[in-house]
C-alpha cells in the first residue's frame, strides 16, 4: 500500500513540475493535426468521370453547409475535382479544385449528398461562371489512393486534355499533399 501512495505522490509531483517548466503550453497538449475526409462523388450521367470531395469534416456534419470562399484553398471547407475513373484530375477550365459553396442535403442511407459549387458554362466562344447545384453518391476515399491521385494527377490511362490536370492549381496541389501525408 505504501508503494501504491508513493507512486501517486511522484505521479504528481512529476506532473506538476513538468507543468510548471513547459513554457509552451502546447507540449503537454499538443494540437491535433487538421484531418481530411475524403470521398468519392458519382453521377450516372457523368459515366466515367467521379469526382473527388476533400472535406474538412466527415460528409454528414456537411449538411446546411453555406460560405462564401469563392476559390478552392486550404481555408475552404469542402472541395471539389472531377477525376478520369479516379486514375487522373480531369481540368477544362483551368480551375481544377472548386471550393463547395453549399450542401443542402446529405442522406446517409442512400449515401447522396447535394451540393453547390462554381463552374464555368462554355457556350460556343463564351464562359460564364455559373452556380450548380448537383446530387451525387458517395463513398469513402482511401487516403492512398488520393495521394497517389494528387502525386501523379496525370495518371496512367492516356486521354485527349484540354489541359495538364493541375494547370492553375499546382500550388493548392503541393499543399494538399503535404497536408494529406502528415
């Protein structure tokens, strides 16, 4: 019994000196890492084409979801690229990632999920930006599996591009990865 007393006396006294020598507060609590979550999006008529969601909360603490960042960073909650059968970032506008400007809904028994984002309309020499609203279904992302997206975004299937998959957003690339392999 008496070890038991002296071992919670050292506890405590360990405890308190090491408490009073951190200067730096955030050594006895260290601040989590931000987290990703990660998704895949798919339309029926979008065909081979998914899209990939990067959230900074899991999919259903999305839902009422409105802000105004216009452009796809790091402070944005949630975006959004479009992907060639998940193997390359598909880029027609020069804007890969888009930041998700709202969700109305997400229903985790049908696994769909409706959000808003801004694209870009090409109608014959013209580009209008505009709102869409669009629903799709979800499954998790392997965070191996973004990495190596992302890493290589050219992929490995050959297809006719518009542009190189990250033109515009290399280095919103080069962040994400960094924060992803942490």
């Amino acid at each position: 019994m008496k070890h038991i007393k002296k071992a919670y006396i050292l506890s405590f006294v360990l405890l308190v000196v090491c408490g009073c020598c951190c200067r730096d507060r955030s050594q006895l609590h260290p601040q989590t890492q931000e987290q990703y979550y990660l998704y895949w999006l798919t339309k029926p008529d979008l065909g081979e084409y998914v899209d990939l969601l990067i959230s900074k909360k899991p999919i259903l603490n999305l839902e009422s979801l409105t802000v105004d960042i216009d452009q796809a960073s790091l402070d944005s909650i949630a975006i959004i690229a479009r992907t060639y059968m998940k193997d390359s970032i598909w880029n027609v506008d020069l804007r890969p990632f888009k930041s998700v400007l709202s969700v109305r809904s997400v229903d985790s028994d049908k696994k769909t999920i409706v959000l808003t984002y801004k694209d870009i309309l090409s109608v014959t020499d013209k580009q209008t930006m505009v709102l869409k609203e669009t629903s799709y279904k979800y499954e998790s992302a392997h965070l191996a599996d973004v990495i190596s997206l992302l890493e290589n975004p050219i992929g490995t299937i050959p297809i006719h591009r518009i542009y190189a998959p990250v033109a515009g957003a290399e280095e919103l690339t080069r962040q994400l990865l960094a924060k992803l392999k942490k």
